[in-house]
C-alpha cells in the first residue's frame, strides 16, 4: 500500500513540474512577441518622426553663392571708408545673417547676390582704376620730395618720431589714393596714430585739398556713377568742404546726362522699374528732370 501512495506521489508531482514548465515557456514567448510588437512600434515611430521631420524642414534654398560672396568680401575689409571695397564689405555684413532667417526666400538670396556681384565689380574697378593712376601719382611724389628734401631735412629734427611717422603715412596714401584734410586724419587715426600726430600728417604732407577733390571725384567716376548734386553731397561725406566739393564736381569732366544713362542701366541690372519710377528714382538721386529722361531714354524703356 505504501508503494502505490509513492507512485501516485511521484506522479502527482511530475505533472505539477511539468504544468510550471509550460506556463514558464509560454509566458516566455509571450513577452518575447510583446518585445518584438513594441521594438517594432518602436521603430515605426522613429521612422514617422524622422519623416516628420523633414517634412517641416523648409524647402531647400541655396544659400553657397551668397555665402561665397559674403566670405570674400573680407578681403577688402581694410578699405578706407567711403571707398567701393568698404562699401562691398559693409553690404555683405547686413546678408551674412540671411540664412538664419525665418521667411527668407530664395528670391531674397537672389536679389542679395545681385547687389553683392555689382559692389564687388565696383570694387574690382575701383581697384584697377587705382593701380593705373597710382604710378602717376608715385611719380608727382618722387618731384614733390626731391623739392621738399631740404625744407624736410631743416625740420625732422624738430618733428617726433611718431609725428614722421604720421607725415610718412599720410604721404604714402596720397601716392595712391585722394583724401580730404578730415578724411586723411580719420584714416590715420584708424592706423591707430593719435588725433595731434594725424593732424599734424594731414596738415604737413603738402596736398592741395581743392585737387584732392578733383581726384576723388574722377576716381568715383571710374567705377560708378553720380549726378552733379550727387557728386557734391559724396565729396562732402568723405569732409571735403563745400566749396572743395563744389569744385571737385565742376573741375571733374563728367557728362551728367551720360552718368544719368549710366545710373539708369545700373539699377536695371538688379532689379524692375516701369519709365515713371525710374525717372523718379534718378531724380532722387539728384539728376534733372531733362537728365532723368534721357538716362531712362537710353535704356530703351
């Protein structure tokens, strides 16, 4: 009797081993498919929040050309003020944010690149023109020191050393470029010579400021274009007094219909007017009435 309680027992007891093992293995399988249904929701979601998105990125817009531009006008971030290569770097500086914009549109970076190309072709001309005047200029120099050598050798001694340098810089522009009395002193502050040792070069380097006007004005005209009050008001900006400014734009040999004709063709190059708005626009810029209408004339509209 005995023997038969230990069978069943044992029996009993293989079945109860063998109900655990089932439920182990199936609850097994069911938190492995569990795993794999939510490790595919999972990535199911990922997939639909990528392709979300990129689907709120906005549309592509090429910003290289710009970008190019605005980088390369760093190189003539050392131009005197008033000049087309600071203009050209001062006009990349308000685009250089454009890309981080909200709302910029690729008709934006268009018309930016537009008046990027015409300030750098400005400032390229501007560039050419001064290399061709600059031997004259070298030469003019090399007269006027061999007739200043004696009165320079009496009064170096009394000059200190940073005055000499200011005269010798304020000299070495003038080989190249035109300056007004204030403008030449705010250039060699900007070299970091005091406002006495700046003053002092301005006031000792032996420019004719009326013929400085004279050269700046021509040297506008070589790479732009102004009308005769136009001219004045610039000359004025760069501290020319008003009667050298006046003279500047008397003396220059421009042919204020010509430069009315040329302003007229620059603004068309980057951007639309009807006949009307063109002439009102040269007239703002200080053309008559008659030069207004011719400079539209000549365009053809």
């Amino acid at each position: 009797m005995n023997e038969k309680k230990k069978g069943v027992l044992a029996l009993v007891g293989g079945l109860v081993a063998l109900v655990i093992f089932v439920m182990m293995f199936t609850s097994t399988g069911s938190n492995t498919t569990g795993s794999k249904k939510t490790e595919s929701a999972s990535t199911v979601k990922t997939t639909t929040s990528d392709k979300a998105k990129e689907e709120t990125k906005p549309s592509s817009l090429d910003f290289s050309e710009l970008e190019e531009l605005v980088l390369d006008s760093t190189n003539y971030a050392t131009g005197a003020r008033g000049t087309a290569a600071f203009d050209y770097y001062e006009i990349a500086k308000t685009y250089a944010d454009l890309p981080s914009k909200d709302g910029t549109t690729q008709t934006d970076i268009d018309d930016a690149v537009a008046i990027l190309k015409r300030a750098k072709k400005d400032a390229i001309a501007e560039k050419e023109q001064s290399t061709k005047t600059e031997s004259k200029e070298e030469k003019k120099e090399s007269k006027k020191s061999e007739s200043d050598t004696s009165t320079s050798s009496q009064s170096s001694s009394k000059m200190t050393t940073s005055q000499a340098n200011a005269l010798e810089k304020a000299k070495s522009y003038l080989s190249y470029a035109s300056f007004s009395h204030g403008g030449l002193v705010e250039q060699l502050e900007y070299e970091k010579f005091s406002h006495d040792d700046a003053v002092y070069g301005a006031d000792n380097c032996g420019a004719d400021w009326m013929e400085q006007a004279v050269s700046k004005a021509k040297s506008y005209l070589g790479y732009s274009s102004f009308s005769y009050d136009g001219m004045i008001k610039q000359l004025e900006y760069e501290k020319f007094t008003n009667e050298q400014a006046v003279h500047g734009a008397d003396n220059c040999g421009a042919d204020w219909n010509e430069q009315a004709a040329k302003k007229a063709k620059s603004y068309l190059e980057y951007s639309s007017f009807s006949r009307d708005s063109l002439v009102d626009q040269l007239m703002y810029e200080g053309f008559t009435t008659e030069q207004a209408e011719y400079g539209v004339s000549k365009t053809g509209l």
